[in-house]
C-alpha cells in the first residue's frame, strides 16, 4: 500500500499513511515527511512539510500534516488541545464485557523500552489516558470496536485494552501474536476546524480489504 492523498490545499494535507512508513522524518524511504515533500517538489509546488500528530509505525489511517511554518504552531495547539476528534477501529482479541464504554487509566511511559503500562496512582512520568469505544462487529474469537480518543498518550489504544485482557491482534508488545497481522489498528477519522480558513475537514477512511479487516463485513468499517 502507497501513501494517499485526501485532502489538501495550501496550508496543510491530510492523507492516509501506510502501515510500516514513519510518521516522522527519520531520512528513510519510508517515512510521510518525505514523500510529501518528494510529492510536492515533483510538482514544482513548496515542499515544506511538518508532522503535528503521530501514528505507530504498525498503524496505519489518516493523517495530517503541515505545508507551511505558520501553520504548523496553529495545527500542534490544535492537537495539544484536542480540538481535533480522532477515531480509530481495531480488532481486539475477545470480547469485551460492555458494548460501549469509556475507559480512563494512568499511563507510565517507559520510553527506554518504548513501552506503556496502566499504573494504579499518579507519580512522575504519569499521565492520564481518556478513549471511549463501541463494539460494531465481532466473529467467534474477535471482536471490532471504533475507538475515539480523548488524549493522545503513546500506545494508548493498545495498552488500554491490552490491560483488560483484549490486546489488539497482532501486537505482539502487549500480548498478541499472529502471523497475518501487525496491531490491528487503523486511523478512521480526523475531523477539525481549518485554522486558516475556519472551514470544517472531515476525512474518513475504512482500512484497506485485507486480514484482518476482511473479517468483518464492509458495512462495519464504513
């Protein structure tokens, strides 16, 4: 899977980021910043490029990114003050006991290790984590649920649900290995006010059709 294009103007894209590509600029072949900017240049258009937001190199969905320095504070206080919705679907191994719930945790952060894990009081380096779900789907052994998040913590979907004995298929850091699959985790949708035009974005996009999604049916991932 290539990176998509869907949504763009002059202030800033929005565009859908595979999974294994960087969502930083580490000088890789495999990394948005750039083939954004290689993307732009080729058009002779301005090839600035800034991430304000991440996703797990495992994770793939939709992104935004900046086109211009100016935009790039106004797009990272949007994101520091969730004043962007954004909403996830992933397969859990099992099924959880509420269709619907929220679920607040304290996350530790091991950044040595890049690892997350739910503690039972605040100290240094601990932070809240927010996300709210649903179950829209489930099989025999698994179950789909469309996540919206909160806060931003590393690893927060994963870890959450993981600490409830429902890892994510596929990540095998939090407890689940399967061989057709990295963390079933994709970026559905970002929705926000434009901070230049005050227009609203709202872009959706289903996971591509393919293990483990294609597990499901096409209505739930729409």
């Amino acid at each position: 899977m290539e990176p998509v294009i869907l949504y763009e103007d002059a202030h800033l894209v929005v565009c859908c980021k595979p999974v294994n590509y960087l969502s930083e600029d580490d000088g890789s072949a495999k990394c948005m910043p750039r083939w954004l900017r290689e993307h732009y240049h080729a058009l002779g258009k301005n090839d600035y490029i800034a991430t304000v937001h991440r996703l797990d190199k495992v994770t793939g969905g939709v992104m935004v990114f900046s086109r211009r320095k100016e935009v790039t504070g106004k797009l990272t206080a949007l994101v520091a003050e969730h004043r962007i919705t954004k909403e996830y679907l992933a397969v859990l191994r099992g099924h959880p006991e509420k269709e619907a719930d929220t679920l607040t945790d304290l996350l530790f952060r091991d950044a040595a290790h890049n690892k997350s894990f739910v503690v039972q009081r605040m100290r240094k380096g601990v932070r809240e984590a927010r996300l709210e779900y649903r179950e829209i789907g489930r099989t025999e052994e698994l179950s789909l649920v469309r996540v919206k998040l909160h806060t931003g913590r590393t690893h927060q979907i994963r870890v959450q649900f993981s600490s409830r004995q429902l890892p994510l298929l596929g990540d095998i850091r939090y407890g689940s290995k399967d061989p057709g699959c990295s963390a079933a985790l994709w970026s559905y949708r970002l929705a926000f006010t434009h901070p230049v035009t005050k227009k609203a974005v709202d872009v959706m996009l289903p996971p591509p059709p393919q293990y483990p999604w294609d597990l499901f049916q096409a209505e739930e991932l729409t």
